[in-house]
C-alpha cells in the first residue's frame, strides 16, 4: 500500500507552503513562497505542481497566503479557503484576480477524492484561522502551525495522529532575551501568538507511541535555532520519536507517513 507522502516546501516567518500527495490526491496547503519556488523544489522531488489537486489556505497573514493568485493563475489551482480569510487577505495583499475560489467553513470537513481534510479552528490571531488533518482512510497527518496556545482541542487531535508537522517556534529564552520589542514578545507567547519548543515537545508527550515522526515547523529566525528546538524535545520525549525540522529556505526530504 502507498504511504502518504509529504514534503515541507518552506516553513517560518518568510513562507510556507506544504505538499501532501496521497491516494491519486495531491494537495498544498498555504501558498507564503512564490510560484518558481514552490514549482521548482516539487520539481526537485519528481513532483509537478500543474498536477496539484488543490491549493488549501489556513490563515490570512501574507507568510501562508501572499501568493495564491499566482498559483492559481500560473497553474490553474482551485483556492480553498474561508470567506473572512480571503476578505482580509484581499486587504493586505494585492492577490490579483481569482477565478476559481471555493468557500470552506471553518471546523468542517473537505473531500478530495478519496483523502479528507479535516479543519481546525485555531486561536491564533487571525480572523479565521484553521489547521488541518489529513486522512486518506488509513493514514492521518496534522498540520498544525500557528496555534496561538495549546487549546483543549489540540490534545486530543494529536492522540489521532500517524505523523505531525507541529509548530515549534520559540525558546522562552531566546525570545525574552531577544531583539524584539515588548509588545511583540507579548503577542507571540500570548494567546494568540505562537508555540514554544517547549510546549510543542509538551504536546508530543502526550500521545502514545503512535505517530511515526513529527517535522518541527514555523521555527522563528531570531528566536530559535533548529539544534535547540530538537535537543528541548529529546529532553522532554528521549529520542523515540524521529523528528525532523523544517527549513525556512528550502524544502525537506519526501516524508512517509
């Protein structure tokens, strides 16, 4: 049986944009990097983006959206996405004309084939923010990134899950000893910020034995480092979990699920 198969495109404060490929179903999920990058670090995987199914949009802060209507444009994707998401996003960025836009509500279900998204409403400070899980039936994988905080939810999501992109943005240290002013410090740990190493690796302990990996994501430039975030989850989880971490300026390996 074919594994689902994943590819973190970029991930981080400058972009990010997420390939999932399974059961005949492709899929990205955010579009924050440019159109020759997304096709070109597919390409470098054997994978043709003019193949993608759909192009599936969290949040409306231009890191994960910036650059839908080109991918729809240049390779003909459909958006899904929420009506205040688009709205806002519309506002911010100059996303150009967009012809083919199909309306989700958050916390509901899409199909695709025979793979299933499942949303997640998020308290992350957008206005309609969501994460996502995958299922193909046999196989399920969370993108969850911008979180805000580890909402009550999230706990029980994770015990579901065959593998995870988890977002894992900051040390407390780094950030309170950072460049960044106060209000900002306060926002990213706040509510409707960001997750630490910490609380990401906290997370992961609460789940059995049953995901297979989990890629750290959205790891702040200025307020983190990827040896640091892995060694503060070998700490709290020892070395049982094979983790990965995704880059801010390029795309990881093809990951099975």
């Amino acid at each position: 049986m074919a594994a689902m198969k994943v590819i973190a495109l970029q991930s981080g404060g400058n972009g990010n944009c997420i390939f999932v490929e399974s059961k005949g179903v492709r899929l990205l999920f955010d579009a924050g990097i440019n159109g020759k990058q997304a096709q070109s670090r597919l390409a470098a995987h054997g994978r043709d983006i003019a193949d993608v199914n759909a192009l599936v949009i969290s949040h409306d802060h231009r890191d994960h959206c910036c650059c839908m209507g080109i991918y729809q444009r240049k390779f003909g994707l459909p958006i899904h996405v929420t009506k205040g998401t688009l709205t806002i996003a519309s506002k911010k960025d100059r996303l150009g004309p967009l012809n083919d836009v199909r309306y989700f509500t958050s916390g509901s279900t899409l199909e695709f084939g025979r793979v299933r998204v499942e949303t997640i409403r998020t308290p992350h400070d957008a206005v309609d923010g969501v994460a996502f899980v995958v299922d193909d039936g046999t196989k399920r994988l969370g993108i969850l990134t911008d979180l805000g905080h580890p909402f009550e939810r999230l706990a029980a999501v994770m015990k579901t899950l065959d593998a995870v992109v988890l977002e894992s943005n900051y040390d407390p240290e780094m950030l309170t000893n950072g460049p960044y002013w106060e209000s900002l410090k306060q926002r990213i740990r706040g509510n409707g910020g960001h997750l630490s190493n910490i609380e990401s690796a906290e997370l992961l302990s609460g789940v059995s034995t049953r995901p297979k990996w989990a890629c750290l994501a959205n790891l702040s430039e200025e307020n983190n480092d990827s040896d640091l975030a892995v060694d503060t989850h070998h700490r709290v989880l020892g070395k049982r979990l094979p983790l990965f971490v995704a880059s801010r300026y390029d795309a990881t390996d093809v990951l099975d699920v």
